[in-house]
C-alpha cells in the first residue's frame, strides 16, 4: 500500500474519533462474497437476511493502532480486543445478533505476517481470534473505499453501512441495537444520483433505487421537483430485499434559484429515506477563457484539471504540477484554460488518489474579455474524499490571449495574504497604472490610481488586515491593457 495509508494508520492513533473513510455514513453497503482462512466461505447480503448486523475490522498486519485495537484488554480480559468480546457475547455462540469479520486489507502482506512471523507484522493475528480473518482482501478495502487502517464499519440488516471506528464494546453494541439499524417490511430508499451532475441545458435524471425492507417491491411513485418540468414517474417491476434497480425518471433542466428534490411518494413504514437531493446543477456563464485556482494540500502531485464536452471529449486539460503521491509542501496553482468555441462544456478537477481536499481550495470561473472573474464553475468540497469534482460552463463569448492585455509581469506575495499583500510588476514602459480587487460575484473591493511610473519594477503593498478570507481577483492596468491574477486573503 502507497506511504499515505501507513502515515494515516499511525495517525488513527490519536484522531480515530474525527477521521472519516470515502465511503459516506448511511450509505448501503456494497455486497460480497469472500473466503476466509479456514476455507469457510461468508457472503455479506446472506448475513443481512437472516437479521444479523455485520461488523468489518479492515486492518493490516504492520499497522500498528490497528493492532492495538485488535489485542487492546477489555475490562480485565486480557488480550481480548472490543471485537473479540462482542463477537463471544453477541456472535454465533453468543445471542447471535451479529458477525465480525477481519478483513486484511494488504495484498502486498502474505501468510506469515497473519502469524507473527513474517516482515511485515506486530505480531500474530490468527491466536485467539474467535472470528473469521480474510487474507488477500484488497479488493474489499477498495470496495469499501477505505483509505486509512484500520477501518471499521458497521453494517446494519437493512443494509446501511457507518463507519464505527475503534469503539468500544458498549459503544459497537448500541450501534448494534439502534432503531437506525431496524429492519423494516417496506422500505425504499434512493440510494444514488446517476445522471448528469452539471449541465446547461435538460438532462436526464437518473437514480438508483433498492428495497432495503423485508418484502418484495413491485410499484413506486417517484417525483422530481425544483427542476423545468418537475417529473413524475410510476416505476413498475419487481425489487427482493437489497436488490436495486436503476430508473430513469425522464429529462429536465435545473432551475436557476432552486434546489432539486427526487422523493419517493409511495408511503413505506421508513420515511426518512425517501427523498434524496441530486448534484444537478447549472452551467455558470463563462468566455472560451476558464482560470483554476488551486491551493493543494500536501499532495499536489495528485491534481490534475480538465475540460470536455458533453459528448465526453477532453478539449483542455492541465498538470499534475508535480510527482504523484509524494508528500511535498502545499502548492497555489494558478492556471488558464481555453475552451475552442461556445457551448457547454463540463469543467473538472481530477484527484487520481481518490481522497479528495483535505485542506485548501479549487475554484475555478470564466474569465470576460476585460480579465474579470465571471459565474463560479466549480468549488471544490475540502475535507471529503473524491475522485473529480466538477462544474458546467456555458460558454456563451469568445476571447483570445491577446484581448487581455499582458502588458507587465505581475506577482503578489505572500499569496495567500494575511495582513499584507505586495504586489510587484515590471512596467514595459512609463504610464499610468493602478489596481482594482474584486471579489468573485464581480464586486469591487479596494482600488487604486497610482498615476505615471517609470518603467522598470515596481512594488506596492495593500493592507488586507481587514478583508474578509477568501478568493479574489487582481486586476493590474494601464494605458496599453490589463493583465489579472487571483489573490486569497486568509
């Protein structure tokens, strides 16, 4: 596994309580079917179906808090980890409410590692352990979306999947027994937006729906609104439990001012699961010009920015701006894109990790023929895991290099700012010159006629002690154009 997972694993040690795997609290688990040491074979869904909550410990045999969690003494029973024990109380042999499965999620350990005696261990996972223990079970932890050891997920008979962490006994129990966890005859729920997430113009609106109840499903209502025209859709057919089915309730537009709903109006015995808010948005109005503004965290190699067109053809596309997957300092990253003509077109930061921001910014906006900021495309989400965030444009004017008017070279540090900004150019030649900041719905914050200056360099500082904390764009003019960089306060 890459040195991220062994830096996260040692971190879990001191912010279990805080981190969060890719896979989202509440969603619906993923089915499988895997092999366990023993030869025993164990498949997830059949588990759900006889009532059973499930319990996945994703650890690896070198990582040491997962070994810690897994051995750590309960009240006095030594060397009994909170799973071993509520596996004896609670498992087969127990009240029989639940299974725990160990899932050694590295490929890259073997046989004897699981036993104490190979490189790459803390020491023997098999002694001891009443449960199941899976080897060679990478392809879970990539299922699961798991990013860090030791995961531990929670997986109720309706089939809803939390992560639980390294919780105690008591803690795992109540998680156990909580009406969340309660298994329903008729219950449906919307478990995923499928269609287009960014559009300019009508999309259709595609979901996936599964029966997490007893009972078989045979006919829903479904309905769509804050969108031109709202839907409504009678779905006929036939869902067993934990079986899905993708419906495409027919094509719409998002509706400027207004949030999508889809709602299952068929009344079930669970109806906090029945309506789901799609990532169906917009195009913001842009040039053929598109700026990215990118404030990585510790990875920047990781990032990459593309354009495509709705028919899924890459027409710009830019970075990484350093090697993958090595921890580096953050980097601010300001690029251009230029898209070939008007239309709409899907703008997109790409994450080729998987985890997403976990601090900094990714915006990125149209730039007008004067060098302005125009709509918001794309804010990235910071602090949740992604693959691409994305965004529409619609591009409704053509611009070229040449009509922005790079007249000076232009640097402002410290970028991001805090107190001072200085802001620092060479003049090709003597002229007028001032400044403007905007902020990005287009309004002007500070400005500045600074009057004739000489060519040559020049540096002026801004007091920014008083700005609120965000991005902003930078607008540098004279006679001969003008010539703009995004700034951030913070």
């Amino acid at each position: 596994m890459m040195k991220r997972l062994l830096f996260a694993c040692l971190a879990t040690l001191f912010i279990a309580t805080t981190a969060s795997a890719q896979l989202p609290n509440g969603s619906v688990a993923p089915d499988f079917t895997v092999t366990d040491i023993d030869g025993v074979e164990h498949t997830l869904y059949d588990y759900l179906a006889e009532g059973k909550t499930v319990i996945l410990d994703v650890s690896a045999t070198w990582c040491g808090p997962c070994w810690s969690y897994h051995t750590g003494d309960y009240n006095g029973f030594e060397g009994e980890g909170a799973l071993h024990h509520l596996y004896n109380e609670h498992g087969p042999d127990g009240t029989d409410e639940l299974m725990v499965i160990l899932i050694e999620g590295d490929d890259a350990t073997t046989a004897d590692d699981l036993v104490g005696t190979g490189a790459s261990t803390t020491g023997d996972w098999v002694d001891g352990t009443p449960y199941p223990i899976v080897d060679d079970a990478e392809n879970i932890f990539n299922l699961y979306e798991c990013t860090y050891y030791p995961t531990v997920y929670t997986i109720c008979p309706n089939g809803i999947c939390n992560e639980s962490g390294q919780a105690t006994y008591e803690d795992h129990y109540a998680m156990v027994t909580d009406p969340s966890c309660e298994l329903y005859n008729n219950d449906v729920t919307i478990t995923n937006y499928l269609g287009q997430g960014a559009t300019c113009d009508a999309a259709d609106v595609i979901v996936e729906i599964i029966n997490l109840g007893t009972d078989p499903v045979t006919a829903l209502n479904i309905t769509v609104t804050g969108v031109d025209p709202e839907l409504d859709y009678d779905w006929m057919g036939t869902l067993a439990q934990l079986e899905t089915a993708e419906v495409n309730l027919g094509a719409a537009s998002p509706v400027t001012g207004e949030t999508a709903v889809i709602t299952i109006t068929t009344a079930d015995e669970n109806e906090s699961n029945n309506s789901l808010l799609p990532t169906l948005a917009g195009g913001a109005p842009s040039t053929t010009q598109i700026h990215f503004s990118i404030m990585t965290d510790a990875y920047p190699g990781d990032y990459t920015v593309h354009i495509s067109d709705l028919d899924g053809n890459e027409v710009a596309t830019d970075g990484p701006w350093a090697e993958f997957d090595v921890a580096l300092d953050p980097m601010q990253i300001e690029t251009d894109l230029w898209v070939p003509s008007t239309g709409c077109y899907i703008v997109e930061l790409r994450d080729a990790f998987g985890d997403g921001l976990y601090e900094g910014s990714a915006m990125a906006w149209g730039v007008d023929a004067n060098g302005n900021p125009m709509g918001t495309i794309m804010n990235a989400v910071v602090g949740e895991a992604f693959d691409s965030q994305s965004g529409a444009a619609d591009v409704q004017e053509t611009v070229s290099v040449d009509e922005l008017g790079d007249v000076v070279d232009l640097v402002v540090f410290p970028n991001p700012a805090t107190d001072v900004m200085n802001i620092q150019f060479t003049a090709n030649s003597s002229d007028q010159f001032g400044y403007v900041l905007y902020n990005l719905v287009g309004e002007k914050v500070m400005a500045e006629n600074w009057g004739t200056l000489s060519a040559g360099q020049q540096t002026y500082s801004l007091n920014t002690s008083s700005m609120a904390t965000g991005m902003y764009m930078l607008e540098l003019s004279s006679s001969a154009g003008s010539t703009t960089l995004p700034v951030q306060v913070r």
